[in-house]
C-alpha cells in the first residue's frame, strides 16, 4: 500500500535469516524479561509510589546494559520546572555510528497507566499472565513490550552482526509517558546532542491486526479544559424559584448540547477536517471494538475512520456537580466539566482552542457567564512519508511480518512527538508499535499478542540490520 520514491536494496539473506533464528531462539528470554517487567507496578501519576518507578527504571537500564552494545547505560531525571522537582526517570544509553553510518534512536516508555478497578481484571494486574497466544498484565502491551522489542532486537542484531557494528544505536526509554511526558522537553534539552539521531523509532502505537502490521503516519491533537458556568450568586430553593431563573446545570446541558448536531457530529465552526484517503472498517468492527449496546447507533459523518483519524472529536470526560446521593431540591449557580477534544491533522490545536473558545462564550444560553481555564495542548502530527527511513521500516517490516504494512492514523494523541520534531526537525520518525485491537491498553484486561511482539522484534532487528547496511 505505500508507494516509495526510495527503492531499497534487499537484505543479505544469509543475514536475514540468521536474525531470523537470533529472535527466534532468544524468544523465550523476551517473554521471561518482559514479565519480570510487568511485575513493578511502575505508574508514573502523583498519587502513586514513585519507588516502583525507579526500580522499573533500573530493570530496564539492566536489560539494555544485556544487549552488549553499550559502554553505559545510564538512569537520569530532568527537572519538572519548579523548585527543584524532577520527573521520573528515564533511560538513556548512546552506541556512536561509524563514520558515514545513519543513528537511530529508539523509543518506548516504561512507566504505565494505574490498574483502574482491580475486580475487572480477570487476573491481578501486575501477575504477568499467559492465555492463549496472549500476556495479560498493565503494561503488558503499553510499553514495556516496546521496550522489549527494542532490547530483544538489539541482542539478535549484536549476535549476528557483531561488536563493529556500525549504525549509531540511542536507546531512550522514558519514565512519565502515561503521566503527559512533562520532564520530556527539559530532559531534550539536558541530553540533546546524546538524543540527535536521523531515525527515531517511536514503539508506543498500533498495529492493523495481529497479522498485518502499521506505521502510525498521522495523530490526532489535543485540547483539554475545564469550562466553568455561572448562573447565580447563589443556590436557591428549586421550588421557590425553578422554573423563573436558569441553574447552571441548565445552562451547562445546553450549552455543550450546542458542540454536536443531530448526526452526533462536531458542530463548532472552525474546527477543521482533513481531508485523505482511508482504509475501510465496517460499522460491525466498530461496534464490536466500542462495545456498542444494542440499538445505539454510531456518531458522525463519513467512512468510520475519517472520524476517528482526520475530523475532530468532543468529549466531556468530567463533571463537577453534586452526587446523586448528595442532591438536594437546590437550584446549582455553578457547574465545572473537563472537555476533552481531539485536533484533526492539519490544525494547529491552539486554532482549535480558539474556535472552542469562540463558540463556547457566544453560545451561552440566558447569558451565562461561561469561563475557560486549565488549558493543555498538544499539536497532531503528520509523518513525512516520502523518507528513505519509512522505505526501510516498510520493507523490513514486509519481511518480518510476511505482510506489508498499512500506513495508519490514530485518534489518539502522543504529544511528545510534536516536542521530538521540534527538536530533531532533520530526523525521520517512525511510529511503530506491539499493540493490536484487542490490546486493551489502559484497560482492565491489557494483554500483548506474543506472536505480535515477535514479528515486532524480528522486524526492529531486520530494519537495524537494513540501516547498518546502508552505503
Ligand atoms: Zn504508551
């Protein structure tokens, strides 16, 4: 499905299949390593044990150190910007190319998402578990099989090619990706001549299915905020006065009934679409993937993808008002919700921001007094596609997976991207990644697909193998 202006030569075969049988044999030491990983309960939010955290930390420098390839591996923090607080930490470990040979620095987070309701979870989170073709644990996919894939390729490539290797190999793997990366651009900054590559290999994303594999090509932005609305000085009885004044819930429904129109689609003028071409996924997938119950219909416009990959999205993901339990016969003067919107390719999220801002002040009913506050944005991302990098990634992942792969978009954000482009504008960036649909990450019930994440690891190795061999 790509179309390449960089043809690229054949790997050796001999090479290739002594990397073959490299990953094949030290397979069962990745799945061993892995679930040694998946043990520590590495969640990177403030509310939980930092501890585990760097203990992770420090596995994941021991598994690095194991690939022979470097002379140190070292676990650092950059600073979170005030009074002297640092961000968790991360692991970093350089190889120098020889002279005229590419570097590739590759990516993954080691840090996890919190477990959520442990009764939801067939097995215990953090008891790494096989069933079926799969391991399931918090982590399990996102990311510490990405940081296995990278160490699982590193060592067949070190087995088969040897210590003169000649590709320049950085290995960053960081420790608050599931915490909004917010050392990330200080920790840029400290180590950036370490971090400068001309390949970046980002392991954190999808592919299309357990057999078919993707390059994540395009991302979604983001816009959060908390939108505040005020009716009233005060609460007042709802039977004394309901009914002659509007309470800010009132006016807080209507208001965000406003962001949508009857299709479910995004109504705000100014939030831009792109406009692309897209694989087809039928509304059954969709419907099984969300869960849809019975009877309710999908929201938007337009093949099931766009929605998701190119147009933007509206969420309310909170809301503060008193509980059900807590409600009394009260007539609220203020209500805060947490909007959460998805910026399509294309847009800048602070246009985005602004276009929410814009509708939401002049479509205030009765003249509520509407406030925006506790902003956070994070810009989409598109990938060059025209690079001799993605012409490599493409061929190798064609050999290690037996099919090509699909250039993919995902709703979802990974803002730290943006700060990597920003930083390194030359380096070609490939977003590849374990996960498949019925990952789950962020779910109770997170499993790895073990045949995924050994087509994975071949496909690494065999494109390290590629870019070593490169003239
Ligand atoms: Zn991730």
């Amino acid at each position: 499905m790509t179309d390449s202006a960089h043809p690229v030569a054949p790997l050796d075969p001999a090479t290739r299949s002594r990397l073959a049988e490299a990953v094949q044999d030290g397979f069962p030491r990745t799945v061993a390593d892995l679930s040694s990983l998946v043990r520590i309960p590495s969640v990177s939010w403030d509310a939980f044990d930092p501890a585990h955290v760097r203990t992770s930390a420090e596995a994941v420098a021991e598994l690095v150190r194991s690939t022979g390839l470097f002379d140190e591996v070292r676990v650092s923090t950059a600073p979170l910007g005030d009074e002297g607080a640092q961000g968790q930490p991360a692991v970093l470990a350089t190889r120098a190319a020889a002279p005229g040979k590419p570097t590739v620095l590759l990516y993954a987070h080691h840090d996890v998402q919190p477990p959520g309701p442990e009764d939801r979870w067939s097995t215990a989170p953090f008891e790494p578990t096989v069933r079926g073709d799969r391991l399931y644990g918090r982590g399990a996919s996102d990311d510490k099989a990405g940081v296995l894939s990278h160490v699982a390729a590193l060592r067949a490539v070190h087995e088969v090619l040897g210590d003169d290797l000649g590709v320049g190999v950085t290995v960053f793997v960081e420790g608050e990706e599931e915490f909004g990366s917010r050392s990330f651009g200080a920790f840029l900054e400290q180590h950036h001549d370490d971090l400068a590559a001309d390949v970046i290999v980002v392991a954190d994303s999808d592919n299309w299915s357990t057999t078919v594999p993707a390059i994540t090509v395009s991302l979604r932005g983001n816009v959060t905020f908390r939108l505040t609305v005020r009716t009233l000085e005060h609460a007042s009885h709802s039977g004394m006065l309901g009914g002659a004044v509007p309470d800010a819930m009132m006016a807080a429904v209507r208001l965000l009934a406003s962001l949508h129109d009857d299709d479910g689609a995004v109504a705000v003028e100014g939030l831009t679409s792109r406009e692309a071409e897209h694989p087809e996924r039928g509304e059954d997938q969709l419907r099984a993937e969300a869960g849809l119950l019975d009877g309710v219909r999908p929201v938007g416009r337009g093949p099931v993808l766009s929605r998701t990959w190119s147009q933007p999205s509206i969420t309310v993901t909170g809301i503060d008002a008193p509980s059900v339990a807590e409600a009394s016969n009260t007539l609220l003067p203020e209500v805060s919700v947490r909007i959460s919107a998805r910026v399509a390719p294309g847009q800048r999220a602070e246009d985005a921001h602004a276009a929410l801002e814009r509708h939401l002040l002049s479509h205030a009913p009765f003249g509520a007094h509407v406030e925006i506050t506790d902003v956070d944005l994070g810009d989409p991302f598109l990938v060059d596609t025209s690079g001799w990098a993605i012409a490599e990634a493409t061929a190798a992942m064609t050999e290690g997976w037996g099919a090509e792969p699909v250039q993919t978009g995902i709703g979802g954000s990974i803002p730290f991207i943006a700060e990597l482009v920003e930083a390194f504008p030359e380096a070609q960036i490939l977003v590849t990644g374990v996960e498949d649909p019925e990952t789950m990450a962020h779910s109770p019930n997170e499993s790895q697909h073990l045949g995924v994440l050994h087509r994975a690891v071949l496909s690494e190795a065999l494109l390290l193998a590629r870019l070593d061999a490169r003239p």
